[in-house]
C-alpha cells in the first residue's frame, strides 16, 4: 500500500526546491524574499509536526504559573506580583524558559538550548 506523503514532507520538498534552485538563479530583494520564504515553509513544516504536544505542554506550563493557561490572565498575574517572591520567581522563570525554549524548537532550531544566562 502505498503513503502519501505527510503534510511536513510536502512542506520540506517545496522549502528545498526554493532553497535549492530559485535562491540561486534570482539575485537582490526577489532573492531574499524567495529565501524568507523558504524559510517560513519549514516552520509551518516544523508546526505539521511538533505543534500539537508543544501547544498541549504550553498550556500545562501556563496553568502551573497563574492557575489558569488564559495569556492575558498569566500576564496580569504576573504583573501584579506573582513572581516577586524570589523562590517563585525562579520556579516561574524556569516554566517561562521552558515555554520560549518550544516556540524556538519550531521558529529556530538550535536556539532552543538557551538556558537564559
């Protein structure tokens, strides 16, 4: 039986053929436009197949800071002094990194082992 192709393959195929043989043959601002796209292929790639457990830990580590995985509420707990305790401070530092470290993992692989310091 034959598979089809994942949607995260179609996406690398299409981001290589930009990468591999438009970058190339164009030059100036059409270059670099054909290059950011290349390069937004593969994150929408990369989404395809990480996004559905990252969202999912995303919440949980939201929830864990404000009670709540609401953005806007994690925000305003925030400001109004969730973290000011130091011991919080650092546990909610900690499950911010882990947060940013996932968004990286999909816009900028390699990045994402920044420990913040």
């Amino acid at each position: 039986m034959h598979q089809p192709p994942s949607a995260a393959e179609l996406l690398r195929t299409v981001a290589a053929t930009l990468t591999d043989e438009a970058v190339p043959a164009l030059s100036g601002p059409v270059q670099h436009r054909v290059r950011v796209a290349a390069n937004i292929v593969e994150i929408v790639a990369r989404e395809c197949e990480l996004d559905e457990g990252l969202r999912e830990r995303e919440t949980a580590l939201l929830a864990a800071i404000a009670g709540t995985d609401d953005a806007t509420e994690v925000a305003a707990a925030l400001r109004a002094g969730a973290a000011d305790d130091p011991v919080e401070h650092d546990r909610i530092r900690d499950l911010l990194l882990e947060i940013v470290r996932g968004d990286l993992s999909i816009a900028k692989p390699g990045y994402d082992g920044w420990d913040g310091d």
